[in-house]
C-alpha cells in the first residue's frame, strides 16, 4: 500500500495492523508507551500522535492505514504534544532514576532524554506509595505510568488476571484484587508483567546480594545455568549471537569464586529420560491422562490455581533445576565429602518463577539461590570483566552433559521433543508429524504399533494453556501428552530475560538456541552416559523407589482466599490418626446446600462408629463456586457434593487410614 | 390489561384511551407532581394527604369515581415533573386548571374545601409569574410558560406517569404501530435521517446517520442503548424525562430496535435516580403485559427485550464505549473509536446508543411527519431541547425551548432575571464540558452550530446563570474539581492533565499564581484537549479556555493579588482602619487565632501571617473599624 509519510511516498505492508506498525517496518519508531505488538490496542498513552490531512492529531496505535493517507509523525504541534505528556508523567513519577532496577533501561527515561526535558514545568505531585514486595515480583506504583501494559499482558496473553486498574483519574492504581499484596494473589510468578513493564514499576527481587553473603560465609559455591540463559545474556553485554557464551559464563563463574558450575540440561535429559517412562506407564495403566509436563514453575502454580482437577495429571518428575539441586545435595555432596549443609546451590534462570518454585515447602533447600538471566549480567558487568576476552571452559562432570534434547527444554516444544525422543527406545514409533495449529499450539502425532497413535501437544503462554485445557475438559480434544511453558516462546522469554523482552527479541533467542543446539553431538538424552551411570550407581531405574525419592515431587490445591478455616468439630488426635473434612461454607456453597451436608456429618461423627476419626472444619471458598457445594477430604476436592458422596468418600480414607 | 395481538387491535385501544383521557380532563381530580424535586419538597405525603382527605369525604365527591378501585379513576394523580422544581411540590386541580407551589398536607383541606368543591382558587398558593410579579391561576397563563415550547414534555401537569393508559391517552404507542405497519428499516432511518434530528447526549452528532450506520452494519444480533447517565452536575434533564414519561423514551427505543434490527436493549440509569429507574422498569412491564415489548411485537414477528442497567455513579461512563464496557460488566472505561459502537459496541455486536432526549423526539417525528417536525427549531438544528436551569435566577428548573431560541431569553423572559439583584456575569452552559459565555454572547441564538463557533456546546443542556458577585476562576476551579476527580484514570493529558491543571487553578484561587502559571494552563489546557482519549477529556478544558479568553483579566488580577468578586477568601485581607480603631480589645478578645494585638491608647493590628479570614473581627468590631481589602 502506498501512503505518503512527512511528504515521502511509502510503501508499507498491506496487512500492517495499524500506522504505528506498518511506519516501524518502514523505519520510523513513533514514540510510545502502552503499544504492544502481543496485546490488544489501549490507546492511552497518546504519545504515539500523528497529523493525518483531514483527520486531524491521531493516535497512530488505533489508526487504520488507507492507500493514499498523508501522515505527518513529527511536526511542532505534535513535538511539543509529546513532551507535555512525557512532562506530565515525570510530574508524578518517583524519578529515583539511580537507584532504579531500570535504570538505563527505562523507556519512560529514555524519552526524557530523547526529548531533553530538563526541567518539569509542572508541580510535582505524588502519586500512590504502594511498594509490594510480598513475592518475588516487586511493585512500585510511585513509578507506575498506568500503560496498562502488565495488565493486559497477564490478562490477555496469561490469562492469569492477577493485577488490575483500581479507582479513578489521579488516583487510579495497578493492584491485585482487594489491594492484597502479589503473594496473596492468584499470580503465577511468570514475569511477563516485568518484561513487558516499561518504567521500574514491576521488577523482581534481585538476590545478587544474597550470592556474595553466602560466598563470603565460606560455603562451597556451586553454580547450574539454563539453556535460555545462554541465548538472551549476550543481549546486555554486546556478544550478539555468541554460541559459546556458555562456557565464557563457566569460566566468569569459576574466576568470581564457584567451585563447580554444572550444566541444567544435563538434569534436563534426565527429566525427559524420567518422565518420559511415566508416560508409558500411564498410558500402559490409561490412567492420568493426559500427562502434563512440570517443569515450568509458573505453569504448575497456574495449574493449583485454576485446574485443581488436573494437578493428578501433572507429571511428577521435578523440574531440572530441582532435580539437579537435589543430585547435588544429596550425591555429589557424598562424593565430593563436603556436608550438603556446606554447600550453596546456586542457578542461573531466565525465569522469576524459578525463584517462587525454589522455596516452594515441598522442594525447599534443594537450591538455595535462583538468579536470573539479568542479575547474571548484572554480576558480569559489575565485576568489569569483559566475557569476550574469556576463554570458553567446560561444565564440570558429571552433571556437566547434555544431549540437544536437554538443550532445547529453552524453548518451546523442548521438552516434549526430549520426552518422544526417550520414547523412542521404548516402543515402535513408525511416524512423527509436528503441525502448528495457531501460534503457540503445536500439534504433534506419533503413530505407534497397530495403528495407534499418540497425540503431544506443546503449548505456550498461560492464555493458550486455558485454551487447550479448556477444550481438553470438554472433550474436543484429545490428547496424550501436553508441554506447557508459561511464557511466549518458552523459557527464553522468561521474566528474568533482559530488556527488551519482546516477540521479536524472544525470536532472535529461539534461533541462537536451536543453533546451539545443533552444535551438541548427543541427540537423545539416552545417550547421556552420565546420566546412564547416575541410574546405574543410585537410582536403579527410572520410576523406582529410590528415583521417587530423589527426582520427584508433589502439588497442592492452592486456595486464593486466605482466612483461617473453621474448627467445628476438632479432634485431640495426631494428623495421621484423623480424616480431615472441610466444608466450604461460602455464599454459593452454602446456598445450594453446603450447610446441610455439614449436619450430617456432625451427626454421623457422633453416631457412627466408623465415623469417630472425622475431624470437621468449616472453610471458605474453595474457588470452585461453578460446581458448588465443595467438601475436601484430606485436600481431595469433591464438587457437586451430596452427604452420600462424601461418605463413600469418606469410608474409602476411614479404611486407609485403619489398615 | 390485555396482549394486543395486531397493530390495529392496539390502534383501536389507543383510541379508546384517548376518548378516556379527554373525558377525564373534563372531571374533577387532582394532579400532584412526585419528580425528584418535589418529591424531596414532600410531594409524596401531599399525594397521600389528598387520598385521606378525599376518602374520608367521599359523601362530597361523587360516589362512583371513589369507590373505583382502580388507580386510574382515583381523582387523585401522581404527575411527572413540570419543570418548576423550585416551587415544588406543585398540584394542579383539574379541570380548572389552578396550580399551586410549595403545598403541604396542612393545605390540603384548604384545597379540597375551596378549590376542589367550589372551583376558587386559594391566592396564596398560587404561582407568582416572576416576570410579571403577580398571581396566576393557571400555569398556563403565566409568562414564563408561554414563552417556552413543551413539545418532548408533554401535558405539563396532566401527564400520569405510572400509567401507560394515560400515555396511550395521549396517542402514545400510535407511532410504534405506524413503524411496524406501515414503514420498514430504511424508510424509519430516512425518515429520523430527513428530521434532522441531532443527538441531545451533548456532541450533537445527526441522529439519523447513526441509526443508518447501525442498520447497515452486520451481526449476529444487535442492541440498542439508552444513554440515562446524566451526570454534569446541575442538569436532569434526563431525570425529569424518564420520570415524567418514561414510555416517549421507551416507544423510541422500540422503534430504534426494529429499525436496526436489534432484539435486545439496554436502559442504561444512574442509579442515583432511583424514581427514574423504578419508572422506567414500571414502563417495561407494562409495556411488556400490552405486548409492545417482548415476544412477537403486537403479532407481527419482532422480538425486543429491554432491560434496566443501573451506572454505579461514575460520570465517564456516559461516554458511550465506557458506557458499553460498564454494561458487559467490565470497568468503565472508554476506548479508542473507531470501532464506533454501531459498527462494534456490545461483546462485539453493532450497538446503537442514543440519549433519552434524543429516543424521546423519535415517536414525535414519527407522528408528526418531518415537515412538521423541522416547524421548531432552526434549519441545522431542528426542534426542541430541555434545559436545566440552576443559580440565582427567579425561576429555576426545566424548561424546554426550541432550538435558536436566545440566551436572553432564556434568562429574561422565561426565568425572569437574576433573584439576587446582582448583574449577571455568565452563562455556563453544557456542563463540566461546556463554557462560560459572556454578556456579549447572549443574544446568539442557541443551537449546536452557533454554540460551537464560539467555543461553547449544547452539551447535555445544563444552563447555569452566574452573577457578578461570582469569581470566574473559581467557577473553573470548581468544574475542574469535578472533572479531574471523575477522570477515568486512563489516559495521559486527562489523568496527570486535568490534575496539574487543577493545582494551578487552586494556585490562583488561593493568591499563590503567577504568570508562569497562567502560560502552563494554557499550555496544559491545549494539550488536554487535543491529546485526550475520550470526550470527557477532550472538553474538561472548555471551563478554563473559556474563562481565559473572556476573563483573562480576573486571573490577572488574581496574580496581582485580587480576586474582583471578593469570593476567593485567601485573596481577603482584614485590616484594621487605625483612624477608627478605638483600642477597646474586643476584636482580638474574639480572635480565635490570636492574630490581633494591640495595647491600650493604640490602634490594633492583625498579624496577617496567622490570620484565617474568618471574619469574626469583621462583626464584632462595633466601630467599624475592620476593613476587608481584596
């Protein structure tokens, strides 16, 4: 389409979505701050203003390109329009700019710049105090510009919806539901609110400082990185494209004082390796299917969060950075004669949730640091060590190997790649066929003996994820084995990725990744030989007493109303000796009926015999509101529940419990 | 009641009604006003006094009328607002037309005694016509009456709004049964495109090309909208319309619905006009039971349901996408257009949305035919418009003129001049988003075009008269206020905007501006208004350009230290008069600040650093020896 920009006859693409896109192709980037390309248009910043003749001063987000539209993007008018907005944001704005997470990276601070605002001639107002460092996620709203920009990317890429605009005009705030911190929200942890956040409003806890107190306490310092880290941290420190940045970051490590760096895609062949035969199990047994992949952590809270029904079908094989944490402690601690006490386990994460999933109750103290791919960089830059003049070293053995299989768990689709790859030393596969469906699902079918086939789908972003298992609960689709990872693209596209942390910079990463890959001379994680002999000298066989113990794990019903539950019929016994019962008696469980239920098993813990274990509790709200009544025995949710169901229920743990 | 089952059964019916409703007017019964405004003035005990009082003396009044049962025959009424809300509550005996103001249940035996059974009417309830100065007997006989023209605002003082009988009575529901029988889409959407008729939410956009736009689009399904969001502070028009006779605004979505080809509608209320809304819901049921909403309209196959969204009071949700995002129950908050609702409104469906004003005037063009619409009004701006009144005038409320009419007019010759003896100043029209005109501006006709040539809107029809004793910053300080507390938050020059913009005017309310100050408003005032998202920031400047350019000198004179009108109190000064201080002490005894001092033998002093300007020196000194400066 031909349109004529600042007089000039430009070509622009005909399916642009909108000016201010088909104009960046072209190579003018008109400055704003609430577009993106992933979410849907908001319109609200207006500095992205443009003179169309006979239209007036436009924002070039929500305008339309037409052949023949004369656009001018930069005339005295509008100048003096986009400095009077960046003027009016830095009016209210926290400009700490120094001791800002963002600082140097803050577009907000950018276009200061660009525009040489030096002074404000506005009064300095200020704005909201609220600075939540509740979780890992840290907000400061006295630096929030309101862009929306993190509302709409948990809202419409996640589909999390954790965070919201509250109140109006000057005192409208970014807050989670009920102004509760993000710890008490249904937050995933997944970052995308970081990385797409362009002022220093939403940042994550920096644990760099945390590393140097534990190196300074004398502990053996161990180091693990992730395969994303590998293909996003040259973006900070100008070695674009470096494939062998790695090994630089295991020398840097070693020089600063780490005894051992370790790679996690060793732990990720392993992961495949494990789970891998935990799909053949269940799909030999046709139980908890289909089989979900746990590795990303903030897939695995969303999971807890919005789908308990499914947690049984999450595998239960830890994450990489768990497992190898663990091997750690526990094996290499033993050979190495140090006390697992002595040791800190340090990983390298392009992932916030990595964070969240190290001091989850049920995998605490396997690592005991997660930085992420920014705070790495961070170190590197602080230390004035320039990587380009660092000679790569290797991983150290024996968690130092990987096959491509355990590279790629950086990307998506890498995990279910690794998982078909183990597979296929299993049983006949006589035909694999990948197709994308739609951006983010990828379908793939793997035809097996007798004509039967195996359908894996590798999904990313939590928004997609609801999709499919949204279609997968009401049977339109079937499926086997489903990859989800919580971010675009994967975990190069993790919260912990440097700035800018977009499509286009997370494609550039997908590509150094699969080049990386491709240099690796193992294919399929069965040809890790240490992985091989780690089975052979501790864990036996995948799935075995010992491989449960050490590699895999558990997950909860998480609760998003907090509050404490009710004692209504509380027994002096130990935990093991009783059945816990909680009846949920919120507005919709209590108006269908929940109240009636809670009766009758007063009566029947006072009567019956069999019954006389039953410790009775009044809860609130199991967010399950659509299937109401709720009862949960023993953390089992029973939905649509009657006083029969629950008694079969009920009977089932009383006989449990007594043999 | 009974479902109609054809137009021409509905038709025959209407007729019926309207033979009734004549007849009626002939007897003997009494009207009492239950809107908003005379409802708070206690209307509603006026109404049950009546009912006491006429139960209890049945042997005086005809038998056959009380024994009724029936609401209807009751000869006591409950009529929609007439506009005089000031003089509320007001009751008309009927059939001879005496009006009375300010009525309490203490005058009601009066009334039924004289008024009812004798036909005299009482001289001291009666309205006094403020231009004139005397006593009239019939509202219709007063000035400020004649010289309006009611036209959206039917039967002042007869209206029953409870009763959809009545509104048949008055031909109502006849122009639905016309668009159903006899028009389809396109010459319905002609026909409002030819009235001229222009939108009355504010913009004044043409009505017709709306509806064209909403029919033409393509969905699945279709809605229509009612916009009762009034919410510029001062104006009811709205109000006063939907409780006064919900069903013209109904009867118009009706026939807007099946123009576009829409099945389902919204009313969207305020629901801080609780009267309105049980009204409107009053006139959906019963509409509903007549069969001119529902299943199958009067048998012929179009299918229509309406239902009451209640605004939970933010003022930017009477922008339409606002509106739209709050009724699917999001936050309210505009969005970028286009898409333009009658392209993609509600959950994606073309949407058309109108003003309850604007839906009002659909069944009058339709009944009265283009031609004799387009009678009222000027050429580019056709008909009649609603407006509320409010500030020191001798009669305020609603009142209803057509298009073209001046503000002089207005003023003089239906609201009978200023009741405080002060000069008038300005007239602020068009709300939060309107401007201040200056004496100079008062003889322009009213109508959308002239208005906008001068910087000032119809806006929504809040009229405003402010005297000379008034500070004009003050007045852009107070409707800053609002706009920058009702902001919806989310664009740039409107949230940090509207804000910045009011700390300065606060600047100079308080004696604290300068001239620096005065360029960053006008440089703030350009950049709101160009840059804003939606309308509501777009024209929250109008109150400060407007008073810039007519009366810049008031803020000069503020920087100077001054303020003209002597209201912004922070510009006061109390000093005392050393010539005629006699040292008795007294001030500084009350002085709740300890700010003046003094010893006998001397003039005092107030220290003007501690002094609050409360202005007790100011009275108690008996000599008056306090001066106030400023």
């Amino acid at each position: 389409m031909k349109i004529y920009v600042n007089g000039k006859e430009t070509i622009i693409d005909d399916n642009a979505r909108n000016v201010l896109e088909a104009l960046k192709e072209v190579g003018i980037e008109i400055p704003n701050l609430c577009y993106l390309s992933e979410t849907s248009v908001y319109g609200a910043c207006r500095m992205c203003l443009v003179e169309v003749e006979g239209n007036g001063i436009v924002t070039s987000c929500t305008l339309k390109p037409y052949e023949g539209m004369r656009i001018k993007t930069h005339t005295p008018e509008i100048y003096e329009m986009r400095r009077g907005i960046l003027e009016l944001l830095l009016a209210s704005h926290n400009r700490d700019c120094t001791t800002c997470e963002r600082n140097g990276q803050c577009k907000l601070q950018k276009y200061a710049e660009e525009f040489g605002i030096r002074n404000v001639r506005f009064e300095k107002l200020d704005k909201s105090n609220i600075f939540d460092s509740s979780s890992i996620i840290i907000r400061d709203n006295s630096k929030c510009i309101l862009c929306g920009d993190c509302v709409r990317a948990c809202e419409e890429i996640q589909s999390v919806a954790a965070i919201d605009f509250a109140h109006r005009g000057f005192e409208a705030q970014v807050v989670p539901a009920f102004e509760e911190g993000l710890a008490n929200s249904e937050c995933v942890y997944c970052g995308q609110c970081v990385a797409y956040c362009p002022t220093g409003a939403l940042t994550f806890r920096s644990d760099v400082k945390e590393l140097y107190n534990a190196m300074e306490s004398g502990k053996t310092i161990i180091g693990m990185i992730a395969p994303a880290v590998r293909s996003a941290v040259q973006e900070e420190l100008g070695l674009e494209g470096d494939m062998v940045i790695a090994g630089r970051l295991v020398n840097f490590l070693k020089m600063i004082g780490f005894s051992k760096v370790f790679d996690v895609s060793f732990a990720a062949d392993l992961v495949a390796y494990e789970e891998a035969h935990e799909f053949k199990e269940r799909i030999e047994k046709g139980e908890r299917l289909p089989q979900f992949t746990s590795c990303c952590p903030g897939w695995v809270k969303f999971m807890e969060q919005f789908y308990p029904d499914f947690i049984d079908n999450l595998s239960t094989v830890k994450s990489p950075q768990q497992a190898l944490g663990t091997l750690i402690k526990k094996y290499y601690a033993k050979e190495a004669g140090i006390d697992s006490e002595d040791i800190c386990v340090v990983s390298f994460m392009p992932c916030t949730a990595k964070k969240f999933e190290a001091e989850r109750e049920e995998l605490a103290g396997q690592v005991d640091l997660v930085l992420t791919t920014k705070e790495l960089a961070q170190m590197i830059k602080s230390s004035g060590i320039n990587l380009k003049y660092m000679q790569p070293e290797p991983f150290d053995r024996p968690y130092g190997l990987s096959s491509q299989s355990g590279l790629s768990f950086g990307k998506t689709g890498g995990v279910l790649g690794s998982v078909i790859n183990v597979l296929k030393e299993q049983i006949d596969i006589s035909e694999i066929s990948t197709e994308e469906e739609e951006k983010g699902i990828r379908v793939t079918k793997i035809k097996i003996e007798e004509g039967k086939e195996l359908t894996g789908i590798a999904v990313f972003g939590l928004g997609k994820a609801r999709e499919v298992l949204e279609r997968i609960k009401s049977g339109k689709l079937e499926v086997d084995i489903v990859e989800v990872m919580a971010c675009d693209y994967g975990c190069i596209g993790g919260g912990g990725q440097p700035y800018p942390n977009n499509s286009a910079k997370r494609e550039e990463r997908a590509k150094i990744l699969r080049d990386t890959v491709g240099m690796d001379v193992l294919i399929s994680p069965v040809e890790n030989y240490h992985m091989r002999e780690l089975y052979n000298k501790y864990l036996v066989k995948p799935l075995s007493e010992e491989s449960h113990k050490v590699l895999h794990t558990s997950f909860r019903h998480r609760k998003r109303v907090s509050g404490e539950d009710i004692d209504i019929l509380p027994l002096p016994l130990d935990e093991e000796e009783k059945v816990t019962v909680n009846v949920c008696l919120g507005t919709s469980c209590y108006s269908k009926g929940s109240y009636d239920i809670l009766s009758d098993l007063i009566e029947m813990a006072n009567r019956e015999e069999w019954a006389e274990n039953l410790e009775i509790k009044g809860t609130f709200c199991l967010e399950n509101c659509g299937a109401s009544p709720n009862v949960l025995v023993n953390g089992e949710i029973i939905s649509e529940a009657t006083t029969e169901k629950v008694r079969k229920v009920l009977e089932k743990y009383v006989s449990k419990e007594k043999a | 009641m009974r479902m109609f089952k054809s137009p021409l059964e509905a038709f025959k019916y209407i007729e019926q009604q309207e033979e009734i409703r004549r007849k009626k007017l002939e007897q003997l019964s009494v009207y009492v006003c239950v809107g908003t405004g005379c409802t708070a003035n206690g209307a509603r005990k006026v109404y049950e006094k009546f009912k006491e009082v006429l139960n209890e003396r049945n042997l005086n009044i005809s038998l056959e009328k009380l024994d009724d049962p029936d609401e209807n025959n009751n000869p006591v009424k409950k009529t929609g607002c007439c506009g005089l809300c000031s003089l509320g509550p007001l009751v008309k005996i009927i059939p001879y037309g005496f009006t009375y103001g300010h009525v309490k249940p203490n005058d009601v035996e009066e009334i039924v005694e004289k008024s009812l059974l004798k036909g005299k009417p009482i001289e001291r309830l009666l309205l006094t016509d403020p231009i004139s100065g005397k006593k009239v007997e019939k509202l219709e006989d007063a000035t400020f009456f004649k010289n309006q023209s009611f036209y959206i605002m039917d039967a002042i003082g007869t209206s029953e709004c409870e009763s959809i009988e009545d509104y048949m009575g008055r031909g109502g529901y006849k122009s639905l049964i016309k668009a159903l029988s006899e028009m389809d889409s396109e010459s319905i959407v002609d026909t409002i495109k030819a009235s001229g008729l222009r939108g009355r939410g504010g913009g004044g956009f043409p009505t017709g090309f709306k509806w064209e736009a909403a029919m033409k689009s393509k969905g699945e399904k279709k809605f229509v909208v009612c916009n009762g969001d009034e919410g510029d502070p001062g104006a009811f028009m709205n109000r006063t319309l939907l409780e006064r006779d919900p069903h013209s605004v109904l009867e118009g979505m009706i026939i807007a619905a099946f123009a576009i080809g829409a099945s389902k509608g919204y009313a969207y209320i305020r629901a801080e006009y609780p009267i309105a809304v049980e009204m409107f819901n009053k006139a959906i049921n019963d509409a509903k039971e007549y069969g001119f909403l529902g299943e199958n309209i009067l048998g012929t196959g179009f299918n229509l349901d309406i239902e009451v969204k209640e605004g939970a009071g933010a003022f930017v949700c009477g922008e339409e996408t606002a509106l739209l995002a709050s009724i699917e129950g999001k936050r309210g908050v505009p969005r970028p257009r286009p898409p333009f609702p009658a392209q993609s409104g509600l959950w994606g469906f073309p949407t058309l949305l109108n003003n309850v004003e604007t839906y009002a005037n659909v069944p009058k063009i339709i009944r009265d035919g283009v031609e004799n619409y387009r009678k009222r009004g000027v050429e580019s701006s056709p008909g009649t418009k609603m407006f509320s009144i409010t500030g020191p005038l001798k009669l305020t409320g609603i009142i209803e003129i057509q298009f073209g009419t001046t503000l002089r007019h207005v003023i003089e010759d239906i609201c009978g001049g200023t009741s405080n003896g002060l000069k008038l100043k300005a007239i602020q029209i068009g709300g939060p988003s309107g401007a201040c005109l200056s004496e100079e501006f008062f003889d322009l006709p009213l109508d959308y075009d002239t208005l906008k040539s001068v910087d000032a809107m119809v806006g929504s029809g809040g009229i405003v008269a402010i005297t000379e004793d008034r500070c004009m910053v003050e007045v852009a300080r107070f409707f800053l206020d609002f706009t920058k507390r009702e902001s919806c938050g989310k664009c740039v020059p409107c949230r940090e905007g509207t804000m910045q913009a009011y700390t300065i005017l606060e600047k100079f309310t308080q004696g604290k501006a300068t001239y620096e100050d005065l360029e960053n408003l006008e440089y703030l005032s350009k950049i709101i208004k160009t840059a804003s998202l939606c309308g509501l920031g777009k024209t929250a400047p109008n109150p400060i350009l407007s008073t810039l350019k007519l009366f810049r000198d008031e803020y000069i004179e503020h920087i100077e230290g001054k303020c003209p009108s002597g209201m912004c109190t922070a510009l006061k000064k109390y000093v005392i008069n050393p010539d005629l201080c006699k040292s008795c002490s007294l001030c500084a005894r009350f002085c709740p600040q300890g700010a003046i001092s003094g010893e006998r033998g001397k003039p005092y002093v107030i220290d003007q650093e501690k002094c609050v300007k409360c202005g007790i020196c100011f009275e108690k000194c008996k000599f008056n020896a306090i001066e106030l400066i400023g």
